[in-house]
C-alpha cells in the first residue's frame, strides 16, 4: 500500500525494467491515503477511463522513492517553517565560526562535584568525563549564545554511552533537549541507553516517575517498536497519548468512587439494593419471554427450567459483606492501574514526587485492605463498625491518604502537544523534527546530533532552525561514512557533506573520544594509525586474556587475519555489481565450521559478514542458507550486509570479502578509504579479510597498505593452507571452468 510522499509511477502495462518506466509512465505524487483510497498530485491530467482512456483498463503503480524528507529538506531552506530561528544557522555560515568554549561565570566548584557525584562518572574514561563534563557547562553558559560544540567518536569509543550519560545528566537538570539521528535506529539506540540509565537510578517504588519527561515521537511502523519487546513503549509518544486517554477520566471517577466507598458503604449498598429490585423484576420478566419461546420450539422442559432457576439466582442480591468485597477490589484494580501509568506517563512539572508518593502509599494500604478482606470476614465488619464510629481506625488513614491525591489531572488541547510541550528530553529523527516547529511549542534550550557526521548538511537546517535553541552539540566522526547520496552529479557537489565535516575542514575545535572499547588490540593497530594518526588508545578491557577469543583451531583464525584468495574471479551480476563466487564459497565454509565449532563448545558467537558489492552480499547469503544444519540460534548468529549497512554495527567475527581480482590492480569505488575504515572498525575478537593479495598491493590504495601491514605482521596466509577451503575452492573453480566451456 502507498504511502503519503511516495513518488509513483503511473502505467498501463506491467513494467518488466527500468526501460520500461522511461517510455511510457505518468509521474504522481502521493498527497494522501485514506483506507483503500489513495489521492495523488500527476504529472499530467489522468482521464477517468485510465491511463489511455480505456474503460475497466488496469492501472499499474511502481514505487520509486519517498520525498518526504526532500520536502522538509526544500520547505526548511526556504524558510517555509514556523518560529523558523536563524541564529546558528548564520553562526555556523561564517567562514569562522566560534567554537564552543563557555565562560567560567556559568558554573562553579559546586557544579562541578554535583556531575562527578553521580553514580556512572566513575565508569567513564577522562575523555568521555571531559566530553558530559563541557557539554554540560555549555548548556549552563547563558552568555556565549549559539554555539556548535563538535564531539569526535572514532569505532567503539563509547560515543553512544557518553551521550546518553550526558543526556540523563541533562533531565536531571531539567534541561530542555532534543535528541537527533540521520536513521530511526540510531534515535532508538540513544533513547534505549538513556532509558535504561534512568531506570537503573530510578528507586525501586517510583523507578516509572520521570518517563513522562522522555518522548520519542515518529513513525511507529517504520521505527519498528513491537519490535523492541515493549522496552520503548513506555515514552514512545503514540502509545502515551493512547494510555493517557484512557487513564485521566477513569482516575478522576475510582479515586471518586473509592472515597465514597469507604465514607458510605452502606448508602452505596441501599442504592444497588434497590437497582438490584428492579432489575430482577425485568430479567424475571424476560425469562419468561425466554421459556415461551423455547417451548414454542420444543426444547426440553427440564433444561428451561434448570436455566430458568439459575437465571432467577443469579440475581440473587450480594450480602453487605460481598458487595463491599467485590466493589472495594473492581474500584482498587482500576484505580491502582490509573495513578501506575499517570505517575509514569505524565511529565514532572505535571505531577509531583509528593504526590507520586501518596499515590504509593494509598495504593499500600488498599492492597492490605484487600489482604484483609479476602482472609478474613470479620475485617469487613470492622471497617463498617470503624466508619460508624469514625475513630482513629485503618480506614481513617487511607482515607486521609486519598484525599491527599489530586482530584483529577486537567490536560487542554490536543494530549500530542501536552506531552511534547512539557518533555524534557524528546527523541526523533532529524527530519522528523519538522513536527516541532508549531506554534505552541515551547523552547526547546539544546540540540543533540547523534552520527552528525552521517547528515547532510542541508537536512541539518531543520532542527538547527527550532525556536529557543542556545546550543548545539554535534557528535560523529567525519572519517566514517557520510550520507549516501546516489545522483552521480550530487555526489560531485558534496551534496552528502555534513555540517560536521564542513566545520572540520573550515578548523572548528573537536573534542576527541580517544579510548576504544570494542577491537582487540590486534584489530584497532591497522586503522588506528592509517586513519586516526594513532591519536586512539586500547582500553584496558580489550588487552585483557578474556578479550582474546579463539574460534576456530588454526593462526589462519587468530584475531587478526588477511587470507589471500589468488584464484577468484570478480564477474558482474545482472544488476551490474560485482561479485566473486570463489570467495563466497569460502566465506559460506569458514561460517559452517564456526557453527560446528559453536555445536562442539556451546560458546556463543555473533558472526558478521560484510562487502561492499550488493552482488556479493546476495550471493554469501544464498550460499550460507544452502550451508546444511547452520541456522540463527539463540547462541549462534550470522548477519550478512554490505559495509554502509555495518556502520555503527558491532559483532564477534567479522569476515570480510573484498570481491575484486584482476591483473590491473583496479579496485573501483573498494578504495574508499572511509568505506575501508568502516569495514575494518567492526570486529570485537577476530577479524579475518578474503581478498586477492596481488590485486590489493597494486591498487595504489589503502589496501596497498593493509597487504604490507599483514605480510610485516604475520598475519597474511594463504586460503590453500586450510586444506577444507582448498578443496571447496578448486570444486568451485572447476564447476566455472566447465559452465565456460558449455557457453
């Protein structure tokens, strides 16, 4: 089904190619959807008999892309956007721009011990310390205005967790923010990390008080949240606004009904007394309608009668002692649910920590009342006898403690806007900010960009423009892959530059995240000074024993390996990508062995195959599922997918297959050098690249490089030395050799 800002192509004739398209087709533009009705904008007039004006004539629609975020992207550089502000726009515009450096008037000693006082400081490294500890004071700063403070994250610096300790740090200061990301997973995986902080700090009792100041907002089907397990649920702005309705008018009415309960039991029985009269006098009436009706039809006398007595019983009126057991524990449920998720979904300038607390104590002594109730029955006669009396009883208590709690919770306007409105951190993806610029909006004081470095410029000056924003922070690393940009003549104009990069390149201050978490020493020594000028040091984690993981039996499979592949033979695919069946018949053996070996130990391992040809993504793929008894399991897990869809990716092993192999040295667009930094940056334990070695060394690239590091270090081997992957290869080089000579 289209989507609103699908671009579609409108035909008569099944299209069977692109070729197709490009003859005979109508351009529309899908400007609405309602149920099984989609309303477009066209190119050109669309008579109402079809396409070529043919009755009862099928029309055909191709999806070709979706501009939503094109759209944005126009409207936000037009001005089009409401409150548009163009302070760090025009900040950021000069040719040199200030850089972030804040005042020491903001903040002071005092400051400084209430950030390193919390519990995750001490778990922090100094550069991650440094990074929460200046972007705090940046928040603070009220008088150097609109500044862009740039944090670097080079592979598996903890660039997520600094930002999420950041942001906690944030809410508790009750500092208005908005967390940004190119992608819905990246906004997910910060708002996860935050989530979880928040909770571990959060008391055990009222853990759930705060969410309400959290909010993502998007689109649930594309952000993908049933399949979060529920784990974002509670501050994802859809599923709020959906139990908010639901709770403000039911809380308001059983915390109403309970009071009135305990105040008046009796004159509540009286009344469903006399309810309970009249309505047995209808369903005796009714029931003797029923058994005409049944005798009319023949239907045994016994059984109507049978029905007809315990229709009559069951209208049997409650005892006093029943009626206010059943009514007590129906109102309890309900309104212990209401003030649960109102105390979890409402913001914190909505409700109090008193009041949270009362409704926690009150929701106590229910629960023991029902205790009470459900063992013993004189408890309900004491507690009629207590409010006769009306002395110092139980029941004296918890009323008191109810009345305490607000009467009802007043939300104007539209719940959507309530929630966002008083949000103190609120998560969506950089172009789904154009939802906040609307009027009511309050000001939001800091924006967080998270793989800033990913984000095209252009796309930035959505959220940039947001009214009452002071400061920016933009967190990436402009040496990993930037945005993808697939129009050749776009890519010459740096379309996909970031205002990261640009800023980088203009001489803008960047704080550096200089401790990597994630490679094994062995893995982080090649990048790590080809590409980072050997500015990143191993954490000490990752020199530990335990770090260094063997899989499979063999140096060939230490942590780090380049196995050369001399016979492999790159061809084209139909889609004109390239691929090289040898290597993928390598890779599919190397992860058969790996599942055995996980069969053999039972040691868990996540396994990552990447290349940076579609080709050969699609091809590994299809030889691995042919792989018999190797299958996902709960211990064992394989993923394969190009290098752009690794970046921010993490796994146990990494493979990786270059796919290129010729005489010339020519490698194409595998000479990237921030594609390769990707590629090679992924791997926690082992990290083993299939590549033709003579190819590589005369590719006048980073790869001439990687080829001699391997041979300088030892770590370069030939795939033949394994005598299973020798044979597997020379099967596959024959089974070429004869479809040649067939053709």
């Amino acid at each position: 089904m289209p989507t609103v800002g699908d671009l579609i192509a409108l035909t008569n004739e099944r299209p069977k190619g692109m070729d197709d398209l490009s003859r005979n087709c109508t351009l529309a533009y899908v400007h609405r959807v309602d149920n099984h009705y989609v309303k477009v904008l066209s190119s050109k007039l669309i008579m109402a008999g079809g396409m070529d004006q043919k009755k009862n004539d099928t029309v055909f629609a191709v999806s070709l892309t979706n501009l939503t975020t094109n759209i944005r992207i126009w409207r936000s550089l037009n001005g089009e956007l409401t409150g548009g502000n163009m302070n760090i726009l025009k900040k950021v515009l000069q040719v040199h721009s200030s850089d972030s450096d804040t005042c020491e008037g903001c903040f002071g000693d005092e400051f400084n011990s209430e950030i390193e006082a919390t519990t995750w400081y001490s778990n922090l490294n100094d550069s991650q310390r440094d990074a929460v500890r200046s972007c705090i004071r940046l928040s603070k700063c009220h008088h150097h205005l609109n500044t862009v403070k740039l944090i670097w994250g080079p592979p598996g610096t903890g660039k997520t967790t600094t930002v999420s300790l950041m942001l906690s740090c944030l809410l508790k200061l009750r500092y208005r923010t908005l967390t940004c990301a190119p992608t819905n997973v990246a906004v997910l995986e910060v708002a996860k990390r935050l989530l979880k902080q928040v909770r571990k700090e959060g008391s055990p009792r009222s853990g759930c008080y705060g969410l309400g100041d959290i909010v993502i907002f998007g689109n649930a089907k594309r952000m993908k949240m049933d399949d979060h397990n529920n784990e974002l649920h509670d501050v994802f702005l859809d599923y709020r606004v959906d139990t908010l309705r639901k709770c403000l008018g039911g809380y308001k009415y059983n915390l109403a009904s309970m009071i009135h309960l305990l105040e008046n039991p009796k004159e509540l029985y009286n009344q469903y007394l006399m309810r309970s009269t009249k309505q047995d006098r209808v369903v005796k009436n009714r029931a003797g309608v029923v058994d005409i009706r049944r005798n009319q039809v023949k239907v045994d006398k016994s059984k109507n009668k049978k029905k007809g007595n315990e229709s009559a019983k069951s209208f049997k009126p409650w005892t006093l002692q029943e009626f206010i057991m059943k009514r007590f524990n129906s109102i309890r449920a309900k309104l212990s649910s209401c003030t649960l998720s109102l105390y979890k979904h409402l913001p914190t300038s909505f409700i109090s920590k008193t009041d949270v607390m009362n409704m926690l104590r009150a929701h106590d002594l229910l629960h023991s009342f029902a205790t009470f109730f459900g063992t013993e029955k004189e408890g309900i006669n004491q507690m009629l006898n207590d409010c006769e009396k009306n002395e110092n009883s139980e029941v004296k208590q918890c009323l008191h403690v109810l009345k305490l709690l607000p009467k009802n919770f007043s939300v104007k306007g539209s719940l959507k806007e309530f929630c966002l409105v008083n949000a103190c951190s609120i998560f969506c993806t950089v172009s789904g900010a154009t939802k906040l610029h609307m009027k009511k909006m309050s000001p939001i004081e800091l924006l967080v960009i998270d793989e800033a470095a990913m984000l095209k410029e252009c796309e930035s000056t959505i959220p940039l423009q947001l009214s009452g924003i002071r400061h920016t922070i933009l967190i990436g690393d402009e040496r990993q892959l930037p945005a993808m940009v697939q129009s050749k003549i776009s890519e010459k104009a740096e379309f996909g530059r970031s205002l990261f990069e640009r800023l980088v390149q203009l001489g803008h201050k960047k704080h550096l995240l200089n401790v990597q978490h994630r490679m094994h020493p062995s893995i982080s020594l090649f990048p790590n000074i080809e590409f980072y000028e050997g500015k990143i040091s191993d954490a000490q984690s990752v020199k530990e024993m335990s770090h260094n993981r063997s899989f499979l039996p063999g140096k060939m499979y230490g942590s780090y390996s380049f196995i050369d592949v001399p016979h492999g033979k790159e061809e084209f695919d139909n889609n004109h990508s390239q691929r090289n069946m040898v290597e993928a018949s390598i890779v599919s053996k190397l992860v058969k062995k790996l599942h055995e070996e996980y069969v053999r130990t039972k040691i868990k391992v996540t396994v990552g195959i990447i290349s940076p040809y579609k080709a050969q993504v699609c091809a590994i793929e299809d030889k691995v599922k042919r792989c018999s008894g190797v299958s996902n399991s709960e211990g064992f897990v394989v993923n394969v997918g190009s290098v752009d869809g690794f970046q921010g990716g993490e796994e146990d092993v990494i493979i990786m297959s270059t796919v290129r192999s010729n005489g010339k040295g020519s490698i194409g667009f595998l000479s990237d050098r921030r594609r390769v930094n990707v590629a090679l940056t992924r791997a926690r334990h082992c990290l083993w690249i299939l590549g033709n070695g003579t190819t590589l060394l005369n590719s006048e690239s980073v790869w001439e490089k990687l080829v001699i590091d391997a041979k300088e270090r030892g770590c370069f081997y030939d795939a033949y030395e394994d005598e299973c992957l020798a044979t597997d290869s020379r099967v596959h080089l024959l089974n070429l050799r004869m479809r040649k000579l067939r053709l």
